[in-house]
C-alpha cells in the first residue's frame, strides 16, 4: 500500500514537471533597464505596467535598485509602460516570442511638471485596457 502512494506521488509530480516545462516553451522573457536619458544612469525607482494586448491580463513591477528587469512572459504582443516619479512616462509595443529573450531600454526624459506618477496613480488600470 505504502509503496503505491509513493509511486502514485511521483507519477503525479513527473506529470505536473512535464505540464510546466510544455507552458514554458511558449514562453519568453521580457528584459531590460530603465534609465535617466540625460546621464544614462539607472533609474531603480521605475514601475512597469505590461498589458497583453487581446487580453485584459495588466502586470505590474518595480524595477531592481540598478533599474533592471526580467520577466517571463507568454508569447504575444504587450504594450509596455514605464513611469517614474519625476519622468515622462515611456510607452512601447514589444513581441514576445516563445524561448527567446526580448531586451528592451527605456530612458526617461525629466518631466518638468514632476506629476508623472501622480497622473498615472489616478488612471484606473481597466481604462488602459479598454
């Protein structure tokens, strides 16, 4: 009896191993950094919103205290946006394609008007969807 759980458990932990590495095959990996335009140095206080486009999936993160990132995403179209508290917000359309890497540098202009953040805190996330 013993020995028929543990072979059911690794029957069941080999198919769920091998479900994981089928949807990683369809996946890619969105890279990159943000920085300052004018000193091309890291920029780590940005946040990223990544919208799949078709879908209404809206991912969110903050970039590292060097201003990098690395994201696994499934294959598709996104629109990426990146916004600093003090910066013009950046938006690009970027492809993700299964078992590749797609890098992508953002670098911000300073806003003068320094309400970037505040304008994008009080979009509600649907409307970019929409």
């Amino acid at each position: 009896m013993r020995k028929t759980r543990t072979c059911t458990f690794v029957l069941i932990l080999l198919c769920c191993l091998a479900a994981a590495q089928d949807d990683s095959k369809d996946q890619g990996t969105l890279s990159g950094a943000v920085a300052r335009r004018a000193s091309n140095s890291p920029l780590g206080s940005a946040m990223l919103y990544i919208h799949h486009e078709g879908t209404s999936e809206l991912l969110s993160t903050r970039v590292g205290n060097v201003g990098q990132f690395e994201i696994p995403l499934p294959a598709g179209e996104y629109n990426v946006f990146v916004v600093a508290q003090g910066y013009a917000p950046e938006c690009k359309k970027i492809t993700i394609v299964p078992r590749k890497t797609e890098h992508f540098v953002a670098r911000l202009n300073t806003d003068t008007e320094a309400e970037s953040m505040e304008k994008i805190e009080k979009v509600d996330p649907d409307a970019l969807i929409r």
